[in-house]
C-alpha cells in the first residue's frame, strides 16, 4: 500500500483517518482500509476485475492470490494494457465491450454464488448502473 508512486499515499491515508492521522500509527490504521487484511474462514466468494491499465493493478493480484492462498472462492476478470476501455473506474461506463463483459460476468457469479433468479440480477444490475449514471452526474 505504501510503495513509492502508489495512489494511495500516507497523505491520502491522513486526510481519510480521524482527525487527520494525528496520533494514530498509519501503518496500523492502514490495515482497516484494505479487505485483505480481513480474510478468514467463512470469508464470501469474490468477484474481482482489474486491468494492467488501472491504478490498483498490482494490488488487485495480491487480492487474488491471497484469496486463492486461503482457498475463498474468487472470480477474476483480468484485462492486460491492450484493452484500451479498461482504466481506473472503466467497470462504471457501459458503452465499452470490457464493462458489458463484466456486468455479464457479475450476474453470472451472483446466480451462481447466491441462487439468485437472472430477473432479480438484472433489476439490481439496472439500479446500480441507474445509481452510477445519477452519482456520475
């Protein structure tokens, strides 16, 4: 989470921390941030995508491999640097190829993990990408 050049700064980290970070030990506060640190027996199968293109590339496989390390359930949608649609936040834009990709994915792994009919997947698949639309503008 620290590495040089890494998003999320110790900067970032106070500015996000009561008051400012001030008398908090970052690098333990840190680890409240990061789901990582909570993977434990019973922990629910993941749906993970990411992209060569986005700022949480790396960060994103240590996710995957500490899962797989845990043996957690985890579906993984991996995009390398030729995709061009597949920056930072590019699952939000439905017009790309890679973001329909994903939304077909992500109702697939909720049918299968949750039993959830495919109707109920796509109402919840409209409402968040209704809710995105309205956050966006």
């Amino acid at each position: 989470m620290f590495e040089r050049g890494f998003v999320l700064s110790l900067n970032l980290l106070r500015m996000l921390l009561p008051e400012r970070g001030r008398g908090v030990v970052l690098r333990t506060a840190a680890r409240f941030m990061s789901p990582i640190e909570w993977l434990e027996r019973g922990f629910p199968p993941v749906f993970v995508t990411t992209s060569e293109r986005d700022h949480f590339y790396r960060a994103n496989l240590n996710f995957i491999a500490a899962l797989r390390r845990r043996s957690i359930a985890v579906d993984a949608l991996i995009y390398d640097r030729k995709q061009t649609n597949t920056r930072h936040t590019w699952q939000q834009d439905a017009a790309h190829p890679e973001s329909q990709e994903v939304y077909r994915r992500l109702g697939a792994f909720v049918r299968r993990v949750a039993g959830v009919p495919l109707a109920a997947v796509a109402t919840v698949a409209t409402v968040a990408t209704v809710a995105t639309v309205a956050t966006v503008a």
